[in-house]
C-alpha cells in the first residue's frame, strides 16, 4: 500500500506531525504506525506512582490519530528502505511512501552493570511500567531512585508523600545539576531533604544485589543502600537505529536535521526525541527531549512533508518540575553554560510571592535573570518557589529569549495585578530582578 506520508511512532511528535500535514493538504494519504495502542501521557507517569490520578485518565484513545483522517496501524517498522521508499514491518507487512517522518522517539537508559535485571529493578516509560513500578510499590518500604533528574526528583517526592523511606542517588554535585545553576540546584536538594528524602550526591551506582529480587545498591563509593524497590531514572537515549541503519546521518544527540526537521535523505524527516535538537542562542546541537519539544518539531516535519514550508528556529528548553509544595523552572542558558560560550553574563535576582502577602495561600518566588553585558540580551532564567508563580512566568522568559528582549525592555514589563493572583503592584519578580541587572552595566 502506497501513502503520501507515513509516519513512524505516534508521540507528540508524531501525533502533530500528521495533524500538521493534513491540515496543511486535508488531500493527503497519511499512515501512522506505532507499536502499542493508546497514547500515554508520560509527564502524569510519576503522578499516578503517587496515587494523584489513575493510569486509564493518563492514557489517551488513538482516536486523537484516526479523528484526523489519519490510518493508524498498530506494528513495528523493522525496516526503511529510502532506495525503494518502503517500510518493512515485523509482522511482515510493506508500506511504500513519498515522504516519511520519523517520530521514533527514545528509550529509557540502563547502565551495564550487574543486577541490572533483578526483579523490582525499573525504568519509567510505558504504562506497563507504571503498573509494574505500583505493584512492587506494596511490597516496598525501602525505595531508591537512581538518577536526579526531573523524573527523578518527581518521583522522590511523590513516593515521600507515600510515607515511603526514599533515598536520591545522583552523580552530579546537586539534583538537577545539568539544568539549574548551583544556587538553584541546591534550593531543590535542601527541599527534598527538608521533605525527608535522603539525597546522595556525587554518588556512581556500581552494582544491584539481590537473589532474583533487588535487596540493595553497591555504590562505587563502597556504600551499600537497602532497596526493595529502584527506580533508573538516569535519562534517556535517542532510537536512532532505524535512520542509521537506512544511511540516514546521526549526530551527538539523535538524528541530524536542518531548520525544515528534513534528515541527510532528501523527503525523510525526523522529529521529537530521536531528533537532535539545535539550541537558539549559541546554534549548537543539544539534547532537549521535552514534549515541547516535540510537538514544535513535529509540526514544522508535518508541514514541511506535505509540501509546505515551516521553520524551528531552535530550542531554548523551557521546563518546570514539582516537588513537594514547590516548583522549579528555568529557560535558556544556565550561568555556567553562558560563560563557557564565552559570553560576560550579568545576573539579576529578586524575590517576591505568588499573590499579595496579606492573603492567604501567598508564597514566596524566586528569581535570577541572566543576561549578556555586550548586547544586554536576555540568556537565562531560573525560578523557584510555589507552584502557582513558576510556569507562565517560565513561558513569558521564554517568549523574551526568542524575541532577544534586552534588559531595558524586560524591565518595562507592562504587567497585571491582582490580590488573589499576582504579587504586589510594585513586587512582579521579572521586573525587580532586571532592575537589579540594570544596576550592574
């Protein structure tokens, strides 16, 4: 069978690469072919580990696929032939195409060492491993999860709140030491371990004990962790094998593209967490794997494969992650990152509170803006405090980043203000810490 397009994996990524491409030519004959049925929310994964929500309200119906006039087919693709434009599948099927998306995603990353496959040993993608992960669960007092990333840290909390005795393994310094600064990593390791998780920094997982079941971590250190249940979340690494082994070129961090998400091969483009992504302010490829992400390559690989034209003009990375009563976001570039690109930064920071002190619910924010002292471009901001001040904030950076806002025009934030929704009239943190900034050229 022939299609206009066919699309391998049905992600966000692939999910808005069909609704793109059928909006943009409704004429077209598209294909979608993903292994499993159902399309799972990974984001609420940790959240229904913590009993916030059950796993039927995470996972949604493909008819979000078929509703677009899209044919979906439950398989695996085995095979692209680009000479022939053919797809090959292990149920032996064939599909021909005239262009094809690959959305084919990533996968969980697990280290080679011993106990790797005992039982109670988890990674934390598919919905299978949800209800794996809240089996082992009853039987659990003692949890570690290996890996401080967001998941990781998500993951601590929600299983602290389960009265559980949780302990944070992580290599780096801090919990979330690849995206925050140390000023804003370490706010994160101080809740968690206010919260009660025991956090081990700077610590290597060499081995997993146990006699079929896991019974506790040997550390590189020599340290020995009972566990009776771990959870890996040490990242993920881009499925690239499929474009590899179709000729198709990879880079660092997934399969390369340009601006168009179109791969080496003329008419095949890839999207979302196989894609390397290109980071805006230095143009330099960097991993992103956000959903996001996701959804704005795929959009533009959707357009563009129907015969469009769209561009992504690169990732800024904007995130936000919960612990406990708390938020974390950031945007852009990190401090650190800025200064190995060689820019001479000049910071700005304030603090203020999610609505007017006065009432109640209100809680602190912090802020730090991050910006170049030549151009006086904004680079970077970092946020923490209640969940409420963090997330549009992180958005309204990210819009300024893309916009290349300069430190005067961040300053002059036209605003709104509200008692029960916004700090004080005079106390909008993204203004006080620009003023801040000001005060340093």
């Amino acid at each position: 069978m022939e299609y206009d397009i066919i699309i391998i994996g049905g992600g966000p990524a692939g999910i808005l690469a069909g609704k793109a491409a059928k909006q943009a030519n409704p004429e077209l004959k598209i294909c979608l072919i993903k292994k499993d049925e159902g399309i799972p929310i990974r984001c609420s994964e940790p959240y229904v580990i913590g009993g916030y929500s059950a796993l039927k309200e995470i996972v949604a119906s493909d008819e979000m696929i078929t509703g677009s006039g899209i044919d979906l087919v439950i398989d695996e693709v085995t095979q692209v032939s680009p000479d022939k434009k053919e797809v090959k599948t292990k149920k032996g099927n064939m599909y021909n195409y005239k262009k094809l998306v690959l959305a084919t995603g990533a996968s969980p990353f697990v280290p080679p060492i011993p106990g790797s496959n005992l039982r109670n040993v988890f990674t934390l993608r598919s919905p299978q491993d949800v209800e794996n992960i809240g089996s082992a669960l009853k039987e659990s007092e003692n949890i570690s999860v290996v890996g401080g990333g967001a998941i990781g840290v998500e993951l601590a909390s929600v299983l602290k709140e389960k009265n559980k005795n949780i302990t944070l393994i992580e290599l780096l310094h801090h919990p979330l030491s690849r995206a925050y600064d140390e000023d804003y990593s370490k706010k994160a390791e101080e809740l968690l371990k206010k919260s009660g998780v025991k956090v081990m920094t700077g610590k290597k997982l060499k081995e997993i004990k146990g006699d079929e079941k896991v019974e506790s971590l040997i550390l590189e250190s020599g340290e020995e962790v009972k566990s009776e249940l771990v959870i890996l979340a040490m990242g993920v690494r881009s499925d690239v094998e499929l474009a590899r082994e179709a000729g198709i070129r990879i880079g660092k961090f997934g399969i390369e593209t340009n601006k168009k998400q179109e791969t080496s091969l003329e008419g095949v483009y890839a999207c979302g967490d196989c894609a390397q992504a290109i980071e805006f302010i230095t143009n330099k490829p960097v991993p992103s794997q956000l959903a996001t992400t996701a959804v704005f390559q795929g959009r533009v690989a959707g357009i563009n494969a129907a015969g469009g034209s769209a561009e992504y003009d690169g990732v800024v990375n904007p995130a936000v992650s919960v612990m406990f009563n708390k938020a974390i976001g950031r945007v852009g570039l990190t401090r650190e990152v800025c200064e190995k690109e060689g820019f001479e930064v000049i910071t700005g920071e304030a603090s203020s509170h999610t609505r007017y002190p006065c009432h109640p619910g209100a809680k602190e924010i912090d802020i730090k803006l991050i910006f170049d002292k030549k151009s006086k471009r904004l680079l970077g901001a970092q946020l923490f405090g209640g969940e409420e001040g963090i997330s549009q904030r992180v958005n309204l950076l990210s819009l300024a980043i893309k916009n290349r806002l300069t430190i005067e025009q961040v300053a002059s934030l036209d605003y709104c203000a509200h008692p029960e929704l916004t700090p004080l009239p005079f106390a909008e943190p993204i203004v006080m810490a620009a003023e801040e900034a000001l005060k340093k050229l």
